[in-house]
C-alpha cells in the first residue's frame, strides 16, 4: 500500500453521444425574450420583407407596427369599427392591408396611417387578407362568406370571385402572380388559377377545419394544418392523400411559418408549443413551449427575430444574437504607472530563449482537500468530499484510486446510515452508464460484503439498497433484450 503522490487526475472516459444538436444550437440562440402584453388574443403576425423587417401584430381592433430592433410599438392603427383579422405589409413596406369582422377591407398608407382604400364587398368577417409578393397592385381577400377574391389596388375593383368552399375560408396563400391557394372549415385545400375559365385546379381533402396554408419556395408543395396534425402536399404528383402527415402537436394546429431560406417549417399549436421541421425528411428537430395557446408566429427574413402570439395576449420576441468580432482598443495610458505599463514589462523580461538552456520558474498546483486526504490515508474522507463535488467523473476516478492503493474497503467501512446513503444513491443513480459499470461494479459488492449481514437495522439503508437492486434488476431485462435482438439480427444477415 502506497499514498498517492500530487493532484488526483481525472480518468479519461469514451464521450457520450452529445444530447445538443446543431440545429438545438441554432434555435436556443433565440434570447432575450421580450413578452407584450396586448388586449386581446393575438391573431395574426406579419414581418415586413423589407429591411430592417419591422412587423404588423392583429390583436382586437387594432393593428400595431412593432420596430425589429426596439421590439417596441412603432405605430398604431386603430381605425376599425370591429374585430380586425390578417394585418399583412406589402412587400415594399409602404402599404398595411386588413379585413374586420364586418366584412370590410382597408388599405393604409403606413407613414401616414391613412385610409386608401375602403372595400366593403364581402357579408361576413373578412379573416384572410394578403397583399401578392410577385406584383403591387394585387393582393386577396378571404371571407366567412365562403369566398375568395382576387382584387385590383389600382381599380378598387375584384378581378375574380372564387366559389367552391362549403364553409368559412380560413387560410389564403399566393403561389405566383396567378395561382393561388385556400382552405377553410370545409376541411379542404383548393389551389386556384386565375388564367382560366374554370380556376379551380384541384382540391385535397384534410380531413379536419383548416386554419392555416404555406406554399413552399419550390411551388410544387403545400403544407396545410388543421385538428392536431400538418399535411404535407406534392402538386406535380396531384394525388388526393397527402405525401406526409406530421402527428407531433396535441391540440389544434393554428399557424404555419418558414425560414428564409424554406429548408425549416415551424408550426403552432394550442398546446402551447412550436415545432421545427427538417423539410428533407419533415422530422421535428427542436421544439418551444410557451405558457399559452399559440395562435400566430413569424419568423423574420433574416433569421433573426422570433415572434409568437398567444390567446392571452401575450406577444413573445425573441431575438438570436449575431457574434461581433472582438476589437483591439489602444490604452490611453502607457506610462511607467499604468497597468499596461506594467503587464508589457512583463512581457517584455529576458527569458533566455535564445541560449542553450535557461532555469523556467514552475509554479506548483496546490492540492485540493480530498488530494490531502488522500495523501494523510483519510479515504474515507477523501471518498466523501468527491461525493460532495457532485461530479460522476471525479466520483469514478476517487474510486480507481482507492482500488489501486488498496483503500476502497477501509473507506466504505465503519460508516452509519447516513454517511452511507450517499454513496448507495450514487450507485444507483450511475450504474447503468456503460463507461462506469465495471468499478461501480466492484464497489457494489465490497459495500454489500461490508454490510449485508447489518441489513434490517436501517430502514434508510435498506430503502436504498432495495432501489438499487430494482435498477440493477432493469438493466439485467434491457440486457437479455438486447442479446436477443442481437440474434436476431444475425439470424437475418446470415
């Protein structure tokens, strides 16, 4: 039996698969959350494409103009007699478009707030109004009549008057500067060119109410949502089942957005959380809860701002932080005196790098406490203050070391029920790690071949161990099932 000599050095373990993503990366950088209150439910969010990306949230009567640096109200518009729905900003960022649950829709001038178009055409509530990103002077309008309307900003006038819903139209979309897409409470998804006589193209059925449609960049998909699930939609196979049903919310899905570059879609639901989507393989590669029912979200052109509305009235911002390259400021003081005086003294001593050899000063690392007591023989000490630290690591690595000195029996013995039961919590909580079973192993059965005939004189320690061998007991099935998946796998190869 030896004492070990200097600092304890932590073993070197195999690295467990790293539970963080890139992509968990990428979306955690979205910080600094800023939460508004508004007045009522937040039914609609909308960034414009123009720089620096400012955004329109629909809440009650009112549509209001938040800055995308601030994160603070820029403008207010409040000119609606009732509810007003789908506040979207042209794509130059001079014109904000909404409808209101009287069935009117207005168009303003977004420096002046003023009225430049007044359209009161539609019966119902007006829900959908979306201005067409490939032209300025065409922008659509979905109702509670069951209509969508194509109209002309120049003449105030409606180009097209598209029929077919059996029930209210929910969603709009444009897909180009002729084609556009629909849904509604019907449960359907139509897809409308406004070159024919006959514009309706085609229909998928979803199956359930649908509150929101997203063409992707390619034109050739179609994500719709509505119930608890996001169908995926291939036009050129024109099929009438859908290419992909996602099944990952609980509650009604209400809102669909995309990055800027579409290879992510993030849906919203009433369950409060918003899931990201890889669209090569449509699988959920992060997800966000928020404390209440989601109704809209948006994600800005630039990747950079994430706004979620909610039907408290809640409006959550966050923004992802950009890395600025550090810069070298010069010091404003470089006298004898100064601190930068000082450390480029410092640099600057003759080490004697260019003689043969020279005498270098090692500073010697001080020794931790359980490395003295380790060095006094005090293992039992030693052993108690790695399980204090609270790191598996350096728990594993005071055990090795008791081992190699011959220390492990003398430090586990002589011990009551309380100072014991940290060490069987360990146990249990890092015996199935695979880089740990082996030591853990051992020290198992020299605590059991120290107290097993004590058993029953400590409820605590009794307790403890009983869980132990409940885990040990699971490790033990997920093993056999492993060697049998095992065989039968080779069974297939073979």
């Amino acid at each position: 039996m030896s004492a070990p000599s200097g600092r304890l050095q932590p073993q070197r373990f195999a690295a467990l698969p790293n539970p963080i993503t890139a992509e968990n990366k990428f979306w955690r950088s979205f910080k600094v959350p800023v939460v508004a209150k508004e007045y009522s439910s937040v039914s609609n969010i909308h960034f414009s494409a123009e720089s620096p990306h400012d955004f329109a949230v629909t809440s009650g009567t009112r549509v209001q103009i938040y800055g995308a640096s601030s994160r603070s109200v820029k403008k207010t518009i409040a000119r609606f007699k009732d509810i007003a729905y789908s506040g979207n900003i042209r794509k130059d960022g001079k014109l904000l478009i909404a409808g209101d649950a009287t069935g009117l829709v207005q168009i303003f001038d977004l420096s002046t707030r003023s009225i430049l178009r007044s359209l009161n055409v539609h019966k119902y509530p007006v829900q959908v109004t979306k201005f067409c990103p490939y032209s300025t002077t065409s922008f659509l309008s979905g109702s509670d009549d069951k209509t969508v309307k194509v109209w002309d900003l120049t003449t105030g006038e409606a180009s097209h008057d598209l029929q077919g819903h059996e029930d209210y139209v929910r969603a709009a979309e444009w897909l180009s500067a002729t084609r556009l897409v629909s849904a509604g409470y019907d449960g359907t998804v139509r897809l409308w060119d406004t070159r024919l006589a006959q514009p309706e193209v085609m229909s998928f059925d979803h199956g359930d109410s649908v509150d929101a449609v997203l063409p992707l960049q390619s034109g050739s998909t179609i994500v719709s949502a509505g119930g608890p699930s996001v169908k995926v939609w291939d036009l050129v196979a024109g099929k009438s089942t859908a290419a992909k049903t996602l099944a990952n919310h609980q509650k009604s899905v209400t809102c669909l957005s995309t990055n800027s570059d579409n290879t992510r879609v993030l849906s919203g639901g009433l369950d409060g959380h918003v899931k990201i989507y890889n669209v090569a393989d449509w699988k959920v590669v992060h997800g966000i809860k928020y404390s209440a029912p989601i109704l809209s979200l948006g994600l800005s052109p630039d990747d950079r701002n994430l706004v979620v509305g909610m039907t408290n009235g809640a409006l959550s911002q966050r923004t992802r932080r950009v890395g600025k390259q550090p810069t070298t400021k010069t010091p404003f003081l470089l006298g004898v005196g100064s601190a930068f005086g000082v450390a480029q003294r410092k640099k600057d001593v003759y080490k004697g790098e260019n003689d043969e050899f020279y005498v270098e000063e090692v500073r010697r690392k001080r020794l931790r406490p359980f490395d003295k007591a380790l060095k006094t023989f005090n293992y039992g000490d030693a052993l108690d203050m790695s399980l204090e630290n609270g790191s598996p690591i350096l728990v594993v690595t005071m055990l090795i070391e008791l081992l190699h000195v011959g220390g492990l029996r003398i430090a586990i013995s002589n011990r009551d029920d309380l100072s014991l039961s940290p060490l069987l919590k360990f146990l249990r909580k890092y015996i199935q790690d695979p880089r740990f079973t082996d030591v853990l192993t051992i020290v198992a059965n020299t605590v059991l071949n120290i107290y097993g005939i004590a058993l029953g004189g400590s409820v605590m320690v009794e307790s403890a161990i009983s869980k132990f061998r409940e885990k040990v007991e699971q490790e033990v099935v997920i093993s056999q099932k492993a060697n049998e998946l095992v065989g039968m796998l080779n069974m297939l190869s073979a």
